[in-house]
C-alpha cells in the first residue's frame, strides 16, 4: 500500500521514537508500553510504523469523540493479521461491507434471551469438570488461574457454539482446534507486531501459522457438514442458528467461507476475553479480602451450598454484587485494549486541534479511559465493585466506560458473557476458599490479550459447601429432596374466534423477537389469529397496520 504524505497538523502530535518491534511481546505487554507512553507524552500521541501512522488515544474527551459514529467507523483493525486466518469474520470486516451487514443480521439472534436461557444448562453442565477437578485437588497443589479459565471458557464457547465438547479438562493440551486457532493467531500477531523482517523471540517457521490455519478451518468445515448431515443433539446451537437462518431484507445466507469465518471468530472472542475476565476478577478478589467476603455471602445467600442444578435466569439476575465485581474487573482490566476507527470523511479534528486523515488508525486505549480521573475521580486506580451500584452506574456519563466496544461494532456476545462470568464465578464463590498462597504479585502479559502471568492460587471447600455428587445412586435418589419445580404456565385453550393479531418487533438482540413470538403463541392459543413480523418489513406497508387492531 503506498502512503499519502502526512498532512500537517493544526498542531503537531507527540510522536515517540518507535523501537523496531514496537512491542516484543516477550519482554513488556503492549497495553502496558502505552499506558506508559501515554503518561509520558499525554493523552494523544502517534506511532509511525512502517508503512501507516497509528494514533492513540488515552482520555475521556478524545474517547468521546472517537465514539461519534458520524464522524469515525471501524474500517479495520490495527494489526491485520486476524484478517489472514478468517478473511470475511465480522470482527475483521469494515462496517461499510456488505458482509458486515448480513453477518451481523444472521448472527444477532444467537445472543437474545431465548438463546442465553437455552445455553444456560450448557454453561452450568460444562463447568462441572472444572469444579471436580479442583475439589479433587490436594490441599498444597496449585491452580494456574489463567491456564484454567481459558479450559473452562474454551470448553463452555465449544459446547454452546457447536455442541461439541472439547474436554479440556480430561486432556493434559488444550484440543487440537484450539491449539490451531490460538497458534495461528499469535504467530501471525507477533510476525506483524514485530515489524517487516523482524525476527521475534517466540516467532514460528513463517509456514507454521498457514498449516494451523488450514487445519483449522478443515476441522471446523467437517463439524459443520455433520451439523448438516445428522442435525445436533440439542438443535440450539449457535451454529443451528447460523445454519437456519438468513438476512432478512436480502434473503441472503452465509456462503461456506462466511459460515466458517464466524464459526471460527466465535471460538476466538468467545473465549479469550471472558477467561481474561474471570482470572482478572480472582485476582482482585483475592486482594480485596472486605469485597470477597460480601461476595461470598451473596452467593450462599442466591445459589444455596448445592451444585446440584443449574441455577435459574432469576437467580443469576440476582447476583447484583458479583455483577458489580465483574463491571469493576472490567473496567480496571478491560480484555479488548484498543478500540479502533478511521475517519469517515477524508480528514477531522481531533480535539480541537489535531488533523487526521482517513488513512490512520485511530485507537482508544481503553484501560487509560476507564482510568481518567475527569471521570473516575482521584481513586480511579482503586477497585471499588460500588461504582457499578445501580444508582451510581447510570450517571456514568455516556461512553466514558467501553469494555465491550462501540455503538454498532459494539460486543455481540456481551450478553453470553454477561451470563457466564456470574455463572462461573458464582459457582466458584459457593463452593470453595481461595487462597493466596504464593502472595502474588500482578505481572500483566499479553499475547492476542493481555492476562495475569504466573497467577497461581489453592482452593479449600468452603466449610459449608457440600462435596459434590457426581451421580446420584437410584436408592438415594428417593430420599433427595426434589428440586424445587420450575414454575409452569397453565394452558389456556378458548374457541378460536379468529381475531387477526399482528405483532411487530423492532431489531435487536433478539429478545424483542423472542417476546413477540411469545405474545403471538398466547394470543394464537387464546383465539387469535396471528402473525409475528420484523417492523423493518412493514415500514412501507401501512395497510397492513389495519390487522392490529381487534375489530
Ligand atoms: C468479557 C467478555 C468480552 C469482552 C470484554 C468483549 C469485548 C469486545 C469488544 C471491545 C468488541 C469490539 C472490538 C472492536 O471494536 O474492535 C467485541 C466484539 C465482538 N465480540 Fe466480544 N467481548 C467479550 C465476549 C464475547 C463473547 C463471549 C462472544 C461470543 C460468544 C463475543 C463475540 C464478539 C463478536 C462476534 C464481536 C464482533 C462484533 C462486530 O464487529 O460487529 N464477545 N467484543
């Protein structure tokens, strides 16, 4: 790509010298030289890298502007490297391509609330090894945190993306596809990061990434001819979803590529961001024993001291406390550093005072954002789960706290994360005692994200928590007191008297969708006669508002 010539600036940005590698991730996390870099030159700088010009942001003022969907778009990412392995994945693609707009359409309904509650007993059912492993675990062995939330996390996006179970808990490696996606991504992310040339310590032969990308999509390919083949167990999975639906307005499904590049994102961002979450959250909670012992207490008081079932939707909902953990973690250390845009017009102004041009990147660096104390006061460093109090939490101003991105491009699987983090935690909170035992001292590395290196606790069973039962014997079984029963809707049945119904739902995550669906099945049983559409359909269609109304 050749270079436009820099345009002058209305007032010229600092620019650091930059090293050769401009992060050897080897020796010192990327998140952690610009955090630095920021404190040094201030709250905008820019990287001349080889062959573009990168500019960071590190405050709540540029953020805010940066958020302007008007102004900026994500175009792509700063490293392409993704875009090798998975060409068409949404995560890569430019807003503006069409491909975006279907995926996104095809791809919203995986996460409504409909589909949260149908992966509910999957995200319990695949955290049950992890729990037996560490009961099982002798009182002086170690736990690597990180190493086993990404089993965990690997495990739960394998079984509710593909309704398949990679057991990374029965196996000494992480499975074959996920030692190939990682493989392939962090080869390719440190042969970029270390510059044209550049031989990086920890770099693979240049062919290695190509083999595990190839394989990669070769395995998840033959996962997907047998979902067609022979159907899935459940027939909830993301990728059933993927496989049945289509765009809308267009009509139009995934080609095989497209299907493959978003079966294979899901895995990717599926796991790598809340397995950095979950261990980032231990991590806090161990050094705050006054927030651990709230937190306890909460999930003794909500999930009880058995493991036995799932917990519900409701009960999760009332998790209100280690909600707030999360929201905390998450703003101290957001998993996703960089949110990135380019200009939508040729050029801009930047704070007033700094032109950009639409050939840049222009990147918010998030945990600087979530630390400007115009924002987060004097203590924004402290980890306080009571910023996130409902009270507090909405007079957070808009787009000052981004963990989960930006407006359209914003996180897709916010809400599946949203569900698992207080699933996992919980379960952990109400069933064992973390312990500190080497007196950890925070050392962030990033590879594809950033994660607590060499975070080791142990664990005891919490005194009250009962060990857990694996299978239950039939003798036993009439003696155990019975779950409580979910609750049941009566059936109304009434003479049909054909009232046309129609119920329209507005885009969204799908749970507008799920709604209308329900209101049309309860009108339908009630008598009604009805039809459930997408507002986007009717729009140009006013005759048919005349159904809504009941004669
Ligand atoms: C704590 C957990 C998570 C965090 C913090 C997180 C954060 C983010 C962020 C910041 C973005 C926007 C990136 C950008 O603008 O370049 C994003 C996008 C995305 N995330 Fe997540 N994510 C999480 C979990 C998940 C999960 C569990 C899934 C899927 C199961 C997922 C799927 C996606 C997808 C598909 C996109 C691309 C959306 C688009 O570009 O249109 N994420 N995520």
């Amino acid at each position: 790509m050749t270079m436009k010539s820099p345009r002058p600036t209305l007032e010229p940005m600092p620019q650091p010298p930059v090293k050769p590698t401009i992060d050897n991730m080897e020796e010192e996390a990327r998140v952690t030289r610009f955090m630095r870099l920021a404190h040094t030159y201030g709250p905008i700088f820019q990287l001349n890298l080889p062959g573009r010009q990168w500019v960071i942001t590190a405050n709540y003022e540029l953020a805010n502007e940066l958020c302007d969907e008007k102004r900026f778009l994500k175009k792509h990412l700063p490293f392409r490297a993704v875009s090798q392995i998975v060409p068409t994945s949404i995560f890569v693609v430019s807003t503006t391509e069409p491909v975006w707009s279907k995926a996104h359409k095809i791809m919203l309904p995986l996460f409504s609330t409909q589909a949260m509650h149908a992966y509910l007993p999957k995200m319990w059912e695949t955290t049950m090894p992890m729990i037996l492993k560490w009961e099982r675990l002798n009182p002086d062995d170690e736990i690597d945190v990180y190493d086993d939330m990404v089993r965990l996390t690997s495990d739960i996006i394998g079984s509710c993306c593909l309704d398949y179970n990679f057991q990374s808990f029965y196996r000494e490696t992480p499975h074959p596809i996920m030692q190939a996606l990682m493989r392939s991504l962090e080869g390719l992310l440190l042969r970029e990061r270390g510059g044209p040339g550049q031989k990086v310590p920890g770099e693979q032969e240049p062919l290695q990434w190509e083999a595990d990308a190839a394989y990669l999509h070769q395995m998840v390919d033959e996962i997907i001819r047998q979902h067609r083949v022979n159907g899935t167990g459940t027939g909830n999975s993301m990728l059933d979803s993927l496989l049945a639906s289509n765009d809308r307005q267009s009509g139009e499904k995934l080609t095989s590529q497209e299907l493959q590049d978003q079966v294979i994102t899901l895995l990717f961002a599926g796991h790598v961001t809340t397995s950095t979450l979950l261990s980032f959250a231990l991590y806090e909670l161990i050094r705050h024993p006054a927030v651990l012992a709230k937190a306890y207490a909460e999930a003794e008081r909500v999930l009880g001291d058995v493991l036995a079932r799932p917990p519900t939707p409701v009960q999760l909902g009332q998790l209100q406390y280690i909600s707030q953990i999360l929201k905390e973690t998450l703003r101290l250390h957001p998993p996703v550093t960089l949110l990135t845009v380019q200009t939508i017009k040729e050029e801009e102004t930047l704070g007033g005072k700094y032109r950009v041009t639409a050939d840049q990147d222009l990147s918010i660096l998030v945990p600087a954002l979530h630390l400007d104390p115009s924002i987060w006061g004097d203590n924004a460093e402290t980890f306080q789960p009571d910023r996130f109090l409902p009270d507090a939490e909405v007079k957070i101003p808009a787009n000052a706290y981004k963990p989960f991105g930006n407006g359209v491009r914003a996180c897709l699987g916010r809400a599946f994360a949203l569900q698992e983090a207080p699933l996992v935690l919980g379960m952990l909170l109400q069933h064992f005692e973390f312990i500190d035992h080497t007196g950890y001292q925070l050392k962030i590395k990033e590879r594809v994200g950033p994660r607590p290196e060499g975070f080791k606790i142990q664990i005891r069973r919490r005194a009250h928590a009962q060990p857990v039962v694996v299978a239950v014997p039939a003798s036993l079984q009439a003696t155990a007191p019975a779950p409580a029963p979910a609750p049941t809707e009566e059936k109304i049945q009434v003479k049909a008297h054909h009232t046309p119904l129609f119920v329209l739902f507005g885009s969204n995550l799908g749970t507008a969708e799920g709604l209308a669906q329900r209101i049309g099945d309860d009108a339908r049983d009630r008598g009604f006669t009805t039809a459930v559409a997408p507002l986007d359909g009717v729009i140009d269609q006013p005759r048919l508002y005349h159904c809504c109304c009941p004669s």
